[in-house]
C-alpha cells in the first residue's frame, strides 16, 4: 500500500463515526472472512459503517482513490462477491436495525454495538 493511500486511510477514519480497518489492524482478518473459506481476498480498506451516514464518505473515498468497491451485507454470498482485492469493502455486517421514518420516507440504519 503506498503512503499516499495509507494517509488517505487515516484520514477517512478522522471522518466516519464507523471502523476503518487497513491490513495492519486489528481485526482486519476476522473482518475480511466470509463464509466461503475458498475465498481469500484482502481489500485494501475496510469500512465498517456505524450509520446510514458513513456510506457516502466511504464512497467517496472509493472514488477519490481509484479502488473498486465491494459491498458486505453478512458475508454469506458463495461467489465471494462481497470482498474485492485491494478495494474498498463496505462491510454492513455490523447493521442490525433499522427505523423507518414515515413521514420524510427515509430509514436509518443502526449498529447493533457502539462504534469504535
């Protein structure tokens, strides 16, 4: 991973209440298992959203950075889609509930434990 994106990285984390995991932190690894053991991708950032509010930074990032995105609702798709190689991940696994708002029409969803 070059310095530039590794700042990069540091800085998103400054800027989502969710978790950003690099390949060098914590948790990264468990982050990264789906359950098709076959499949063994390593993006280059995780983004473990705490909110509906995390997303749109996350995909900026993406964007701003040139990586690929993948999307992780709960890691259960067999094809392994829900990983990229040194992209972004969403990692939605996290998302436990959500709250519908009737009137605006809009939900929210929430972690089910406190971000980090």
């Amino acid at each position: 991973m070059t310095t530039q994106l590794s700042d990069a990285i540091k800085k998103l984390g400054g800027t989502i209440k969710g978790r950003v995991l690099s390949p060098d932190d914590a948790g990264y690894d468990e982050a990264r298992q789906i359950g098709n053991a076959m499949i063994d991708r390593r993006p280059a950032v995780i983004v473990q959203p705490a909110d509906g509010g995390d997303v749109a930074p996350a995909i900026k990032f993406a964007r701003d950075n040139a990586l690929e995105i993948s999307v992780r609702g709960a890691g259960h798709n067999i094809a392994g889609n829900a990983l990229c190689d040194d992209g972004l991940t969403i990692d939605f696994s996290n998302m436990k509930q959500v709250r519908v708002d009737v009137e605006k029409k809009t939900r929210l969803r929430r972690c089910r434990r406190d971000a980090r």
